[in-house]
C-alpha cells in the first residue's frame, strides 16, 4: 500500500475538518483507493489555538515554505483563503511539480488563468471541488458526468450564509443581523462576512462554473453582482404573497452564443425544486443539451462538508493524472453578454402618493421604455398614506429598466427609492 504524504497550509475550520476526516476514514480510503492518506505537515501562523483535533504538534509549523519545499510531501492542500499569501503558495507548489487541492473560489476566479497555465507547463495537477458547493461533487459532475453535453444553463444557491439568513428571516420574522451573527456562530461565513453578504462569494463559484462549463475563465467584471444587504422583509412577504421565495441566485446561461451571467437575489417560484432549499445547504441546478435537467444538493459551507470534497480531491491527486488544468483553457476568453443586454423580467415596489393619476404616470414610464406590466397589486391604506404599489413586469432589456427607475424615481408622486429585484421563471 502507497502512503500519500498531504502538506496543509491553513489550520482553520476546513483544514482542521480535513485533518478530521482523513484520522476518522484514513483506513477506509486506502482499502478503497489503495493509497494511505497521512497527514505530513500543516502550516498556519497560529499553531496555539485548539482547533478540536487530535494532532502530534511536531507536525505544526509556522512557515508554509517548508511544507511546500519538503520532498517528503506529496500534495499540498491549501485552505488559507484569499489572494495573498495563497497565490504565490499555490504557484510555488504547481511550478516544482507538486499537485494542489484547493477550496479557494476566490484565487479560482481571480487568478485562476495565470493557476491553471502552471499547472499544466509543470503537469502538476490543480483540483477544486471544495470551491463550489461545500460538499456536493458537482464540479465532477460537470467534468465527468455531463461531458457529453453543452451546458444550456447553470442555476445556483451557492452561499450557505446567504441561504441560512433568508430562510430564518421568512421562516421566523427574524431581521437580517440576528441571523447573520448566528451563521457567523456556526462557521458557515466568510471573515468578513462582506464576502457572503454582498454576493462576491457566490460571484467567485459562477465563475467557477461558468469555466467549466465554458472553456475558459470568465472575469469577475464582466457580470452583475448583488447581494442580499439591506434586502427588507417587505419584499420577502411580498414575494410569498405572490408564490415566490426570494433566493441569492447565481444564473448562468449560454444564449445566441454568448454567455449570461448574474449573481443577485431573485425571486423563485415555489413550484420550482430550488425553492426548496433551505437554510445552509445548496444546490445547483444543470441543464445540458443532452441530459435535460440535473439537480445537484447538500451541504455548501461548514468543516466537514467542505472537507469533504478536499479529500475527494486529495484521493484524486494521489491517484494521478495531472487533473484537468487543460480543460480551463480551451478558449482564450468568453463571449459574455453585457449585463446592460441580458432579458430579465422583475418585480418592483414602489411607495406612491393615493391620488389621480399615479399609477398612469409610473405605466407611462415603464411603457415609454418598451417594459410590459404582468401583474400589478396595490392594498388600500387610509386616506392621506403613502401606498404600496407591487408590479411584476414581462421580460425587458436590464438597460431599459434602468432607465425606467432612474424616471420613476424622479417623479413628484414616488416617494423613496424604488425596490427592483429579479424575477427567474427558469426558461
Ligand atoms: N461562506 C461560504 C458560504 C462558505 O456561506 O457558503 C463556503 O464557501
């Protein structure tokens, strides 16, 4: 039996979990693999704090460079997160030869072009499945399981902190920053949780996605990136109200040739399976050409799920191969559609003043910029109140809803900023 040396660089919750999960199973995995996993060295600038596992502390270490310089080390698993020091940790480990499992969506999408041309000059393979989805295999699915097909579209609920808030906040009237604090108790945010919030997190795995599913890296500026802050519990009301659920949903979609992409909260029907997806767990949902619809789920965030996918990972490296660095750069870049052109239908809310002729100067604006009215709802209120006016409109071009809001604000009838969110009918 071959024994696979894995050098850790991050003692963190998912490094920590890691270490966890390969003392709890190592046994398991080589009688299934035929390959030993043992942890050989970790590396983090804190090696006092207990991370809640059982570790001989000869095999801490402060300095990263000499788990990724040692010979004895067979692959290096890095969990630090972020751009710096990671990067040049993971270059440095690809350019000797030494294969990288890694959970950082973030490097992924910002460096991921420069990570994945080193890999495959040195032939070191590169490996990622803990950056999207937690532990859902989903990125093998693309790569393996659906490689027969063009990726039509990719639909998904890719931030465990976003999805844990939104579920609490319709499901017990909580407002948003109690159940923040409590996501950042269980372990499921990112530090800051900046990240999760304004939907960069979720941005960094669609790009994930997308260059699989695509052939290249797609850059992070291409494509229009909300997150769920500020969002109030008017909308999340509304939106059951109307049959919807409000999900921060990333939409990736490959239409006349050019790829579509977007991250921001948008309304789900409740019909549809990936309104069910509650509380931290996530779920994308694939449509290929030839397969049709495809739902993946489970668990997004958290030590163990995480873990899981790296040593997934890790078991794929010590078997060999080199990975599928070559795979990320089939094309040179992407045709992606500016986010001014993408089709959307949406909802909107907007306060008006109860008086003659309101509702006619807010359907002459939207009219005037080509955007169709589906449904429109508004409730009584005593004489002399602000009402609430909620539109649901057909598909429109974002550019013109743009527009339109930008001219509706404006008039001397609206009071506030007017709310616009997405509405997706997964066509
Ligand atoms: N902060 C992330 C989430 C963890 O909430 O989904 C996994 O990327």
């Amino acid at each position: 039996m071959k024994t696979v040396k894995i050098g850790v660089l991050g003692f963190g919750t998912v490094g920590a979990g890691v270490v966890e999960g390969i003392l709890k199973n190592s046994g398991l995995i080589a009688r299934r693999t035929g390959f030993l996993p043992v942890i050989g060295k970790i590396a983090d600038l804190d090696i006092k704090t207990d991370r809640g596992v059982n570790v001989d502390a000869a095999l801490l270490t402060t300095n990263a460079l000499t788990v990724i310089d040692d010979p004895e080390i067979d692959i290096i698993v890095e969990l630090i997160g972020g751009i710096k020091p990671a990067r040049e940790f993971v270059l440095r480990a690809l350019k000797n030869g030494k294969p990288v499992v890694t959970a950082n969506k973030a490097l992924l999408a910002e460096a991921g072009r420069e990570l994945f041309e080193a890999s495959v000059g040195s032939g070191a393979g590169l490996y990622f499945e803990a950056s999207v989805g937690g532990g859902i295999p989903v990125l093998r699915a693309l790569r393996d399981g659906l490689v027969g097909n063009q990726i039509k579209s990719i639909y998904g609920i890719l931030n465990g902190t976003c999805n844990y808030i939104l579920t609490r906040m319709e499901r017990e009237g909580l407002d948003f920053d109690t159940v923040l604090a409590d996501a950042q108790k269980l372990g499921y945010a990112e530090t800051p949780p900046d990240l999760d919030i304004d939907g960069i997190d979720t941005a960094h795995k669609a790009v994930v996605l997308a260059s699989l599913a695509y052939g290249a890296p797609v850059p992070m500026e291409a494509f229009t990136i909300e997150g769920i802050r500020g969002l109030s519990h008017r909308e999340i009301e509304y939106a059951a109200e109307l049959g919807y659920r409000i999900k921060l949903l990333a939409v990736i979609r490959q239409v006349n040739g050019e790829v579509e992409m977007r991250v921001e909260p948008s309304f789900v029907p409740k019909k549809h399976l990936l309104a069910s997806v509650n509380d931290a767990f996530n779920a994308v949902f694939i449509e290929g050409d030839v397969v049709g619809s495809t739902l993946y789920y489970g668990r997004g965030a958290g030590r163990l799920p995480t873990a899981s996918a790296v040593i997934g990972d890790i078991m794929e490296a010590a078997a060999g191969g080199g990975g599928r660095s070559a795979w990320l750069l089939q094309n040179k870049s992407l045709p992606v559609c500016k986010a001014e052109d993408i089709s959307i239908r949406c909802y909107l809310r907007l306060s008006l003043k109860d008086q003659p002729d309101v509702i006619a100067k807010v359907a002459h604006v939207l009219g005037k910029n080509q955007i169709s009215i589906a449904s429109i709802m508004q409730k009584e209120q005593n004489a002399g109140e602000q009402v609430p006016v909620v539109i649901l409109t057909h598909k429109a071009l974002e550019k013109n809803f743009a527009s339109a809001m930008a001219e509706i604000e404006r008039l001397d009838v609206v009071d506030g900023k007017p709310v616009r969110l997405a509405i997706e009918d997964f066509e």
